[in-house]
C-alpha cells in the first residue's frame, strides 16, 4: 500500500533512477523483467535524440562509441525540460571533459558547431537588417551604430579546421579526405528562407562578425577585421552578409 | 463534443512539407506532439503554421506528466499555452501516466499504481492543467508492461473516477488497451464495458510489435493489427462515433499508406453510424 504522497513520490524517484541507472526497480514493480522495456525506451530514445542532434560527431567516432557517449552523457545529464529539441547543449563540454578530447581534440568543437546549427533552426523569427537602411546613415551615425546578430545567427571559432571537418563528414560524402588539422577555422551559422547556412569566415571577417557580435561599434568592428587582416575587404563581407541575413534588426 | 470529427493523422515531421503543399491530400485533421513544437521559430514551426491554417489541430502532449507527485511543472504549461495560442488547438490531450521526476524529464510514459493516493495526485494535476489552460483536456489510457503491488483500483476506475472529479475527457487508445489487456492478463473487452463511454471524446489506432516473451510492445511502427481494428468497432458501438486518430512513429511510411489505413479507419467507423442508424 502507498500510504501518501511522499510514498508516491519516493517511488517516482526510485523508478526514474533505475531507469538511468543499471539498478533494480523500486519493488512495488510487479515483473522486474518488464522493467527494462521502459529503460531500453528511455535510454534509446534519448540516444536517438542525441545521434539526430550530432550526426556529424557520430560519423567521426563511429554508431557504438557515439551510444556509448550517448549512455553516459543521459546518464550524467539526463533533460530537466520535456523539449526534445532542447537537449544535447551540454554534450560538448562534456565530450570536452571525457577521454575522447584527449585524442580526437577537435571533436568538441565540432560538437559546438553541431549544437549552434540545431539552436539556428529552432531560433525566433525575426526581421533581418536591411542594408539601404544602414546605407542611408551620415557617416558619423553608421560608425557609431551597433550591428546585432539575428536571432538564427551564431559564430562558432575553433583552433580546429571544424567546417572543412563538417564538410567532409557529411552523408553523400564516402571517401573522406584527409584534413590538415593546423587551419583554425570561424564558421557564421545563418538561417534565411528556412534554410541553415554554415559559412566559412576569412580571419579579418571573424574579427569584424566577432566584435559586431560582442557589441563593439560598426566603426570599430571594421578596424577589428583590418588589425586582423590588413586586405579585409568590408563592402565585400558587409554585401554576404545582408544576403545571407546575418544581423537582425 | 468536439469539433472534430472523422479520421485524422499523426502530423510527423517527415510528412510535413507534402502537407504544407497547396495540392496537399485533403486530411479531416491533424494531431502533433505538442513538445515537438515548442521552439521560438524556424521552417517546422512555420510548416505546422501554414498546415494549421486550413486544417483543424488536435495538440496531444507528452511531457506534462500529469502523474508527478511533485505536481506540474509551470515553465512547461507556460510553454504549451504559447504554442496553443499559436495553433488553436480543436482539442488537446495528454496521458495517464508521469515522465518527471525531480525535475528530471524521462521521455516516456511511465506507469504508476492506480490508488486513492495517487488518484488525488492525478486529479489535483489534470484539474491544475485545465484552469491553467482554461478549456477540458482529454486523458489517454496508456499502454503497460507492468503492473504494481500497491493499486487497488482497475485502470477503467480509475479513469471514471477522474473524469466525475476534473470533468476531464478520456482519448481511447485502443491499441493500449490490447497491448495492456495482454500484458496484465486483463480483459480488453470488459475494459471497453467499464470505461465511462460518454467522456470518450477521441480514439487513437496504431500498431504494436511482439517482443522476446510474447510481451506487445507498443512500438507505433507498423500498420494497426487485426484484433485492434475488430476491438476499434466494438468500442464505437459504446461511444458512437468519435474522432479517430491513425498513428504511426517510428519507421514512418509514406503518406498515401497513412491515408489507406485512415480509409480503414473510416469505413469502420461509417459501418457503426450505418448500425446505430438501424438500431434508432
């Protein structure tokens, strides 16, 4: 008999830690046998969610250690909210943390990259920036103006050469090249007409995008990109950008 | 009851852009998982936007754990009033069964005992939804492995005291009920007899799979069995025409193999209003 509320409770409890764990179930549970339908489900399924979320991290170590990954991870960090689409932003710092970074160095940032692309597709709605709108700014103005990231943007750099690994990494591709693992790389992720764009960044555009994004003036984010890289060609990076809708409003 | 009527779709994202489509396949209605849609923004939103403009929405939800004994999460019911203001749902639904636990969410809909205890829980939570949403759910009979030492009350008592006590609705998976009937040595007729019919205000159909020790599991993958489609007409014997949902989750057909299981669907459905029509 469950006397209460607090007996019902402490069953949940015992029941939902069993189900991470490998342990027996609380021994209300009448077949502990059938017990483990409901782990299976809960570990696969949230394993699953996790492969769909870093399908390109799965394809670099392989499906089995990826759900070895998968296992530990829910089992460390299992979701605090019931939103799927939600779960996995802790995956790279705790790929980052593990073994698996001490030889593949370059895989949590990859994992970065693959977090920052799902938080694209799933980010608000909202105007983009129009380029004839800054134009039309005295020169004074648009110096001092503040360019800010559309919701769907994100900047994700890495001593890592993460998008020609993304690149390489994807399905249609079967006979992966080798990757000089030296380049650094800056990916701008951008989402336009429903579509998510990842773009690789020349360093002196990085510089530009990474002191826009940190709230730098538009004056002073252009001489970030030209100390970065003396040929940063602005009107060239400035016109990609409204294209591919980088800043919002 | 409600303004659904006919055999609607599980919407899965798969099927999603064919729907949006202007020579779409006309579909009566349409149930989505309502945490698969709980983003800011984005293509999937603005999908089930343009599909929900011309298609009547059921939001079936499956992270509300109306069994917790630690009551709802707010956070959460915040989020899906955002979204039922986004679709305007027909009618919305949830599961006789819980997922969280100390803020932990397990993805699944896990069974509890069935007791004067956990009775209140239920009904205090089911009651606390409905004055937060401000309209009447409707509580899905769940599919189980496993049964607990502790319950004292039959699931269809269960289910009959909750409605007397929040005026909820019930949403009969018939599936769940076979699967159940199977896996607790129960009866799935005499379920069928003792659930309140008249709270039944939408049915489920899907398919189960056979595991190991002859356990059914209730895997969503396959086209609906042919003991869940002759309990599906029993049923509407009692309830009378209800709004039927075909599900199907995981190993997802295409759509026109959906729209031949609906068409069963209908035509058993369209056979128990002819019958009822007799009988009157």
């Amino acid at each position: 008999m469950l006397p209460d509320d607090v007996t019902f409770a402490r069953l949940q409890r015992d029941f939902g830690s069993a189900l991470l764990s490998g342990g027996a179930p609380p021994p209300e549970v009448s077949a502990t046998e059938r017990f483990e339908i409901y782990r299976y489900t809960v570990q696969a399924s949230l394993a699953e969610v996790l492969a769909a979320a870093f399908p390109v991290t799965q394809r670099i170590i392989g499906v089995s250690a990826f759900d070895a990954l998968a296992r530990d991870f829910i089992a460390a960090a299992p979701p605090n909210v019931p939103q799927l689409s939600a779960y996995g932003s802790g995956l790279p710092a705790f790929i980052a943390a593990g073994g698996l970074a001490d030889v593949l160095p370059y895989l949590p940032d990859v994992a970065r990259l693959e977090w920052a692309r799902g938080e694209s597709y799933f980010a608000a709605d909202a105007p983009f920036l129009d380029i004839a709108k800054l134009a039309t700014l005295p020169p004074s103005k648009m110096e001092a103006a503040v360019l800010v990231p559309h919701p769907a943007t994100r900047l994700v750099p890495s001593r890592y050469p993460i998008h020609r690994i993304w690149t390489v990494n994807q399905p249609e591709i079967t006979d992966v090249p080798r990757v000089d693992m030296s380049m650094a790389e800056t990916v701008l992720i951008t989402r336009r007409d429903s579509y998510v764009k990842l773009r690789l960044l020349l360093p002196g555009d990085a510089a530009f995008i990474a002191a826009c994004f940190a709230g730098k003036t538009f004056g002073a984010s252009a001489e970030a990109g030209l100390e970065k890289d003396s040929a940063f060609d602005l009107q060239a990076a400035l016109q990609v950008h409204f294209l591919d809708g980088t800043f919002g409003e | 009851m409600s303004a659904l009527t006919g055999v609607g779709l599980g919407l899965r994202t798969p099927h999603m852009v064919p729907l949006a489509a202007p020579d779409a396949p006309s579909v009566p209605w349409l149930e989505i998982h309502s945490e698969n849609f709980l983003c800011d923004g984005g293509p999937r939103l603005a999908l089930l936007h343009a599909i929900a403009e011309r298609t009547p929405i059921s939001c079936h939800g499956v992270g509300l754990s109306l069994g917790s004994a630690e009551g709802l999460d707010k956070a959460h019911i915040a989020r899906l009033k955002v979204l039922f203001a986004r679709v305007k749902p027909a009618l919305i639904s949830e599961h006789l069964s819980w997922s969280v636990t100390g803020g932990v969410y397990l993805n699944d809909l896990l069974p509890f005992p069935y007791t004067q205890t956990t009775l209140d829980v239920f009904a205090r939570n089911v009651s606390d939804a409905q004055d937060a949403f401000g309209r009447q759910m409707l509580v899905e009979n769940p599919s189980l492995y496993l049964t607990f030492a502790g319950s004292t009350l039959s699931e269809p008592d269960f289910l009959g005291a909750l409605v007397e006590r929040t005026g909820c609705g019930l949403l009969l998976d018939i599936n769940n009920v076979h699967v159940s009937a199977a896996n607790t040595g129960c009866d799935a007729t005499g379920y069928l007899r003792a659930i309140p019919a008249e709270a039944v205000g939408e049915i489920h159909l899907a398919g189960h799979s056979t595991g190991a020790d002859g356990v059914l599991i209730d895997t969503h993958n396959t086209a609906v069995s042919a003991p869940v489609w002759t309990l599906y007409a029993e049923a509407l014997r009692r309830t009378g025409p209800r709004p039927t949902l075909i599900e199907w989750d995981r190993d997802i057909p295409a759509l026109d193999v959906l729209m031949r299981e609906a068409a069963t669907a209908q035509r058993i459905l369209d056979t128990s209003i002819a019958e009822r029509a007799r009988v009157a």
